[in-house]
C-alpha cells in the first residue's frame, strides 16, 4: 500500500499542496461530513491512497504468513473539482481532488 500527496506547481517554482476531500469519510461522530453540500463542514487530508490491501487482513498473523486481505478497499472515483473567482477573469480557487472508496471481497 502506498500513500499519496498532490501538488500543484506555482509560477514562482514552489509547490502548493492539494486538499483531499474523501468523500465517504466517516468521522468519531459517525457522521459523513463530506457528503453534504456546505463546503464549510467539509474535512480534508493530505494524503490519499488507490488501493488498500493491507487493513482487510484478519489478524496480525496474517501479515507474518503472507496471507491475503480478505477485503481490498479501493479509489472507486477520483475528481479535481475547482471554482473561479467570480470578481476578477482567468482566476481559480484552490482546487481539492475528491475521492470515493469502495470495497470488496476478495475471496
């Protein structure tokens, strides 16, 4: 499993890092905050992975035998979303990718 972070390359050569927006995130509440529609309430991380096949396994014995997950959780849709400044022409706000997790059996 790797782990993932996005930059954006800026004019002056330095890098602005990307939110992560994932959108079925569940959070100590239990609640899903980025599904709803205020941006205010939205969660984000920095980093994001495409495939998970190490949290699926079923015991800590299953890491030492080389044994498979018995679920793989995957980046089932992946956007860039951004929005322009509405006040002055060619400019965006900072864009944030958002991400959908699905997962599935594997045996």
């Amino acid at each position: 499993m790797s782990f993932y972070s996005l930059f954006i390359k800026q004019t002056d050569g330095s890098y602005y890092p990307i939110p992560i927006q994932v959108w079925n995130q569940q959070n100590s509440r239990r609640l899903f905050p980025n599904q709803g529609s205020v941006q205010n309430d939205f969660q984000f991380v920095k980093r994001f992975f495409m495939v998970d096949n190490l949290s699926g396994k079923a015991s800590t014995d299953s890491y030492v035998n080389n044994q498979t997950a018995s679920i793989m959780r995957y980046a089932s849709e992946v956007k860039m979303i951004y929005s322009t400044h509405k006040s002055s022409s060619g400019r965006i706000y900072t864009p944030y990718v958002s991400i959908r997790y699905r997962e599935m059996r594997t045996d």
